[in-house]
C-alpha cells in the first residue's frame, strides 16, 4: 500500500447528509491511541445502538493491544493500528481478514484504504500521518532567521534564541525511551540516507557513518531540550510547547491541528504556531521522517457476530458524514470528502516529496524494541555511538534468531 497514494487522495467534495443510523447486535470493545482523530472514530463507533460499544484509548496501547488480543474469546474485538502495530499483530497472528466484511459493509470505503498483504485486507486505513517541523514564527522573527529546512539550521536557531536569553531549552522533541526515542532514531537514519537491512535480507545494517551520524545529530539536537527529554512523549512535548517553552519542534501532523486550541495556552504560543515541512539533514534531499497511516483490524478470537458488528461501528465511525469544519481539522483524512486544511500542509509536504514509509516488515517490531531499549545510555553520554549501535545491533540479532528469522 503506498503511502503517498494514500496521503494525496482527498480532495473531494463533502457528501451532504446527515449521519446514518448504526444498528449492531453483538458486543464492540476497541482498543487505540488516544490522539484526537482517534477519539473521534471512537466516538462515532460508539453512536451506534443494539449492544454495547466500549473502548480503551490510551498511550499505553502497544502495552496492552496483543495481550487483550491473545485470549479466547479476546477481550478487544478491535484495534487501532498503523503500519508500525499492523506487523506485530499480524506476526502474533491475532487479526483475522477482513475481505468478506469489506464486500457486505464496506461500500463508503475507498480503494486505497484496503490494507493488503498477501492478497488479503487486513486493516481500513482512515488517516496518514508524518512528524515535521512546529515552530513559533514570532520567536524566529525576533531572532532574525528563516524557517529551518535542515537540522542543521534548526541548531543554529535554537543556538540564537539561547544565547539571547528568549528560552534556555527552545528544542522539543518527542524522545521518551522506548519507542518514541526508536522512532526519532528510525526518522534521522532515513534521512542520512542509511538502509536498516543488508540487502534482500533481515541481517541488520546500522553500524556504519549514517549510523553513528544519526546518534551525533539526536544528541546536538538533546542538549537544547529539556533536561528530562528521555521521559517526554508526545504529550509532554506538547505541553512544553504550549506553555512558550519550546519554539522548535518535530512533531506528528495528527497533532499539528489541536496543539493551540486547548485553554491556557497563551496568546502569543497560539498567534506564533505555525507548521512547515519534514526538514533534511546531512546536506541530503531525503526527509527525516516516516510516512504513516492510521486505521482498524478486527480480532481473530471473536465470534463472527462480535467481528462484525465492529466493522460496522468503525465503518461508521470513519463514514463521509462526520467530516464537519472541527474534525477535518483534526487529520489527514482518507475519507471520500475530505479537503486538505492549513494544519494538513506538513503531512502532505512529507507525502509528496521525497520521504520513506515506516516499513512493515516481519522484523521491524524486533528492531524498534531493540533501537528503544538500548539507545538511553548514548543520550545519556553513558557510552560512544559506536558502542550503541553495536549494542543495538547485538540486542536485534538475539531476538531475531529467538523468533527463527536469523540463524
């Protein structure tokens, strides 16, 4: 499924209406993320009557998506995934097919929002998503300097706005230990240019310059952030934006939209946000990001009853209907109707220039844990880049061949 196709496929006008009735006759239970645009398919999942609707949407999802899943009956008969969740799910074999549902009740999805591998759907795609330049404008301007296109214009900025006294940490950064820090790690690799794997195999392949670069550019950007970046995700990193302690940031599109609308932030945070595209580093033209999309799976261990009044619920929930001025806001939806907003243009800058999908390989879930568990102690100054990659490397290749991708 290609991600750009994915991220460029609105456009359309807004189908009038008011919104369908939703009738279900079996138990719904989904667990998710908690941004935004995914409380709000909950939500309309949730309007529907005949039985009850329930969802857990929280931080903690990796933490408890595959658990609740495993059981038999499982206890979530849904799950909010990306392309990240997606492998793990299908490598644990917890998620069933969902042609058949598609051909009875999916008659409102578009083409590109079928996940298929291996000729089967197996996930509805409702919203792509991409980090990329927040930063305040106002504070850029006082400090006489362009938007940053590169990392390396970024640090020179947020050296300027330091050394002027206007804010003693001005770089935010979603780089809590585990996977925030793999994903930040995964975006800044790419964007050197690096390739995770040896060619046509699942052997691993970072302990090389874009490796040890990628480290060095995660750490210069770390000692203009908060002191306590190793425990700030994308929620805390929001925080310190909207309190005017942070004037550059990386920061996921699904974000961009909400970041100033909740109260309390100050007026001058709301009047200088502004977004921009994913920057380059390292003098290349590849973005350091990762295109994403966001959508639902039903759980393999429900009956046929429960697995179907799910899809009915989240079919609902992602319906052209509910695409009013407020929840357009929120996304870059794949829904039939919908039109790109102000607060879209950094996701649609990654999508249609030269960016990587994360990719959705058997053994990236084993990578990224690896890349989250052992990247700490470098950030932490604890050990050379060198010594982290090799640890990294080391880590990944015993839980490869504990699974039998490597002998």
């Amino acid at each position: 499924m290609r991600l750009k196709t994915l991220a460029l496929a609105g456009g359309m006008t807004l189908m009038a209406g008011t919104a369908m009735a939703c009738e279900i006759n079996a138990r719904v239970n989904i667990v998710g993320n908690e941004f935004p645009a995914i409380q709000t398919v909950g939500a309309g999942a949730a309007e529907c009557t005949g039985a009850e609707v329930s969802s857990n949407l929280t931080a903690d999802h990796q933490k408890i998506n595959i658990p609740g899943l495993q059981g038999n009956p499982a206890e979530f008969t849904a799950v909010i995934n990306n392309n990240s969740v997606l492998t793990s799910l299908l490598n644990e074999g917890v998620i069933r097919p969902l042609d058949d549902l598609v051909a009875k009740h999916g008659q409102s999805l578009r083409p590109n929002q079928l996940i298929t591998i291996n000729g089967e759907v197996v996930s509805v795609a409702f919203m792509a998503n991409a980090q990329h330049l927040v930063y305040r404008k106002d504070i850029l301007e006082q400090v006489g300097v362009d938007v940053p296109k590169t990392y390396e214009e970024l640090l020179a900025a947020a050296r300027l706005i330091r050394e002027q006294g206007i804010m003693e940490n001005p770089v935010g950064g979603a780089y809590m230990a585990g996977w925030n820090l793999a994903t930040e790690f995964i975006n800044m690799y790419f964007g050197f240019g690096g390739e995770l794997y040896k060619p046509g195999t699942v052997e691993l392949a970072i302990e090389n310059e874009q490796g040890v670069k990628t480290l060095e550019m995660m750490k210069a950007l770390s000692e203009y952030m908060n002191p306590d970046f190793l425990t700030h995700d994308s929620n805390a990193t929001n925080a310190e934006f909207r309190a005017g302690n942070v004037a550059l940031m990386n920061m996921w599109g699904s974000r961009a939209a909400t970041l100033t609308t909740v109260d309390g932030v100050p007026q001058e945070v709301v009047d200088g946000f502004a977004i921009d595209a994913p920057m380059t580093v390292g003098g290349g033209d590849t973005m350091a990001t990762t295109l994403w999309w966001d959508g639902f799976a039903i759980a393999r261990n429900v009956s046929d009853e429960e697995a179907e009044a799910s899809f009915i619920a989240l079919v609902h929930g992602i319906r052209p209907e509910m695409l009013s001025e407020e929840k357009r806001q929120q996304a870059v939806w794949l829904i039939e109707g919908y039109e790109p907003t102000d607060a879209a243009k950094g996701v649609f800058a990654a999508a249609g220039g030269k960016a990587v999908p994360y990719p959705s390989l058997p053994q990236q879930p084993l990578f990224h844990t690896s890349l989250g568990n052992e990247l700490a102690d470098f950030m932490q100054g604890k050990e050379s880049a060198e010594q982290a990659l090799a640890d990294i490397t080391a880590a990944y290749t015993a839980a490869a061949k504990e699974k039998g991708l490597l002998k």
